[in-house]
C-alpha cells in the first residue's frame, strides 16, 4: 500500500485529490491529513479514510479536533510545529495544498524524509524556489507539479530535451474581470472577485485569478520548477481554460495541453505518476466546443505580470518578498481595508523598499531567512495598507 499525507485536506485541491483516493480507498495508507479552521471536514475525512493523523493548523482547535476524533483511534495535534511532525512521518507520497507561504515548511520537511511532493503550493517555489531544488536533489525526493499549467508543461515535456524548447506559453483564464472596462475595477466588490468564470477553486486563488497575481506567481513557479530563462516564459489570455500550457520548440512545434477544466487531472496525473491510469474526468468533445480563443494579456489590466517580470529578473528573495506582501494585500481587499487595483500598488511599495533595503543581500537562503524576508515583507506590507487607508 502507498502511504500519503494530504496537507490542506479540507480545501479544494485537497478535497479533489481526497476524491481520488476514497474511490481506491484499498490502495492507500493513509498517514496524515491537516486542515485549518475546518475541523468538522477534517475529522470526518480523517476518519473515513483511516488516517493515523490528523492536524489543525490552529493551536486554539486542538480541543474541537480532539473531540471530533474521540474513540475513532485517529490521533489528533495541533499547530505549526505538529504540521512539520506530520510531514516528517514516513510517506512515500506527500500532496502539498496549504494556501500560502505556510506551505513551505511542511513541504521542505515531507522532501527532507523524501516523499513525492505533489505541489500544488506554488508559493513553495515562488517564495524559496533553490532551496526547495536543493532540498529534494540532497534527499533524492522527487517534486510533481500539480499547478494545471505546470503539469501540462511537465506532461508535454516527457521525453524532450530542455535545449530544444524555444519558449512555454501559460494560458490565463482572465479571471473574473477579464472583459470589464479598466475604469471599474477600482470599484470591483469582494463578492464579485470571489467567483471564477472556469474553475471551482478556493477563495484566494479565486481573487487572485481575477487581479492576475496568481498567474504571476505561476510565472515564477514556471521559470523556478523548468528552470528556464524567464524571457522565454509567455501567458496567454485564453477564456475556455481549455488549454493549459505550451511548449514551443527549436523546430516550429508547439506542444498544447488539453482537458476539461477540472483539477482533478493535474492531481491524478501526479499521484499515479509515471503511469497514466483512468480518471473520472469529462472527455472533451472538441466539435461541440467548437472554438478556443486566445488573446495577448493586457499589462494595463494586470500589473501583477510586470511586477512578476521584475521579481524573476531579480531573483534571490525577492519571490518571498512579492509573494508576502501580496498575501497581505489580498488580506487587505478582503477584510475591505484596500480596494482591488490597490493590491498591486500595495506589492509594488513593498517590492521597490526591499529593493532599496540591505535585507536579503548576499543571505544565504534557509528556511529561516526566508521566512525572516516573509515576516519584513508582511510588516511593510500592513504598514503600507494603513497608510492607504489612513
Ligand atoms: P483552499 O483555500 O481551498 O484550501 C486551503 C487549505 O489550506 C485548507 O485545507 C485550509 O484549511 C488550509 N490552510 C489555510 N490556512 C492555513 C495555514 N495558515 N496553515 C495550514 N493550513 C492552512 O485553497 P486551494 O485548495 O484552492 O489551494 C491550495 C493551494 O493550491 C494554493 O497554493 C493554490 O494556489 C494552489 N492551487 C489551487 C488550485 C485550485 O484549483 N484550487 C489550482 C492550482 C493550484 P481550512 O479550510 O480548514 O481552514
């Protein structure tokens, strides 16, 4: 039996990738489950799964979860240091789907006991992309992207040299504001960023469909996972979400990803890895489709791409720090204290101070200095947001 760990459990890619795994409940042994505030959700998955473990990342739910688990033999922890305990427990296949940078250190611990990181946490590699590369070669741990894009990068690779790819193209659902004027977007509600044309996703990666900053940090995830010259890296607006990626060749070719717009795909293509094996995904009837679309993004619309640029070119922690202060900026649209267009402006004070500052020059990167650039960065970046509001 394959034993895993699911780390975010109770979100949306780890209820999709729990999906999976209860439909071949036989074949898993499952080690540990976490989640966050949703210990009702977590319990009950870590009970009809049969997991070992289960974690809140809340110290204050340890009693909620306890009581949750109460005769079912499923032991219960709580808190950041449970959350690293949990990684090292022996897998041999780890999915990561914390959101946020609290993702990395559960991830770096699960390839330090060299597990399978399937990584959906793509701030694992935006925030601290060398060190992760590092860790899981020192440990012979194999990452597996689970980012849609990035696993039809990976998938239209198989078998293909590095040298011979001219460029990857990464497609962009436009979020949720893609065909409204500029000039509304100052306005945009909390309600009407929270809702993806395409995909059923969490609510901040949901928000940050619509701003475009996560398809800035899957540029970073981009150039840190195929370790690729970022001018070669290029988005594309495409509105079916059809097409997740392309690679284009020395020769002319360009090689596109294809399927329904369901994550279901990238996670089973990662946990069944080198194999294909049958997925309960749509089978997409191209005649029907009838028509894909793409279009170029517009900069003036999502200015989250120029920041991206200026944080691959730049490198080192600048990821860490572009990936904190936007955390904080979405923390700021959703609590209403900073306005949509307001979040670049927000990561772009924080980026140009980080710039100006001696922070992060010639550190070597560990999981504490990163994580010492992440808490500046948060710091400047609330600063920042009461100066607005204020
Ligand atoms: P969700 O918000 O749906 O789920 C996040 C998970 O992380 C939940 O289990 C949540 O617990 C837990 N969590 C939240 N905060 C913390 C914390 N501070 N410490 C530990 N656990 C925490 O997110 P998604 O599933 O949408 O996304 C997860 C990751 O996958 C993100 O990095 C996202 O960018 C990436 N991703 C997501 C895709 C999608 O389709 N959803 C597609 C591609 C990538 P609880 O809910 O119990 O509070």
């Amino acid at each position: 039996m394959r034993r895993i760990s699911i780390f975010g459990a109770t979100g949306s890619i780890g209820q999709n990738t729990i999906d999976l795994i209860a439909r071949d409940r036989d074949a898993y042994d499952v080690v540990a489950l976490t989640g966050g505030r949703n210990i009702a959700r977590l319990a009950q998955d870590a009970v009809r799964l049969g997991a070992a473990l289960a974690v809140t990342a809340h110290d204050e739910l340890l009693p909620d979860l306890r009581a949750a688990l109460a005769g079912t033999g499923v032991e219960a922890a709580a808190g950041s240091a449970a959350l690293i305990e949990a990684a090292r427990r022996p897998a041999d296949w780890v999915m990561s789907a914390i959101v946020g940078a609290a993702g990395l250190a559960p991830g770096l611990a699960a390839l330090e006991q060299g597990a399978t990181l399937a990584l959906a946490n793509k701030e694992t590699l935006v925030c601290a992309g060398p060190l992760v590369l590092a860790t899981a070669k020192r440990h012979q741990a194999r990452l597996l992207p689970v980012d849609s894009e990035h696993s039809a990068v990976f998938q239209a690779l198989l078998g293909e040299d590095m040298a011979a790819v001219d460029r990857i193209i990464i497609t962009a659902s436009g979020g949720a504001f893609r065909d409204w004027p500029i000039e509304d977007l100052a306005h945009a509600t909390l309600a009407q960023a929270s809702t993806h044309p395409n995909w059923d996703m969490g609510q901040r990666i949901t928000i940050d469909s619509a701003s475009m900053f996560n398809k800035a940090l899957e540029l970073i995830e981009t150039k840190e996972f195929f370790g690729i010259d970022p001018v070669r890296i290029e988005t594309v607006v495409h509105p079916e979400s059809l097409v997740h990626a392309l690679v284009g060749f020395n020769d002319g070719a360009l090689m596109a990803h294809v399927g329904p717009a369901d994550m279901r795909h990238a996670i089973g293509y990662a946990l069944h890895w080198p194999e294909r094996r049958d997925l309960p995904v749509e089978r997409l009837d191209l005649a029907a489709i009838g028509q894909l679309t793409f279009r170029a993004p517009d900069d003036a619309r999502y200015p989250a791409l120029r920041l991206a640029r200026g944080v691959m070119a730049q490198g080192g922690f600048a990821g860490a720090v572009f990936n904190a202060a936007k955390e904080r900026a979405l923390d700021g649209f959703i609590d209403g204290r900073i306005g949509f267009l307001e979040m670049a402006a927000v990561v772009e004070t924080v980026l140009e101070r980080f710039d100006a500052a001696p922070e992060g020059r010639e550190t070597v990167m560990t999981l504490d200095t990163v994580l010492a650039i992440d808490h500046l960065a948060r710091d400047w970046a609330d600063e920042t947001i009461r100066q607005r509001a204020g």
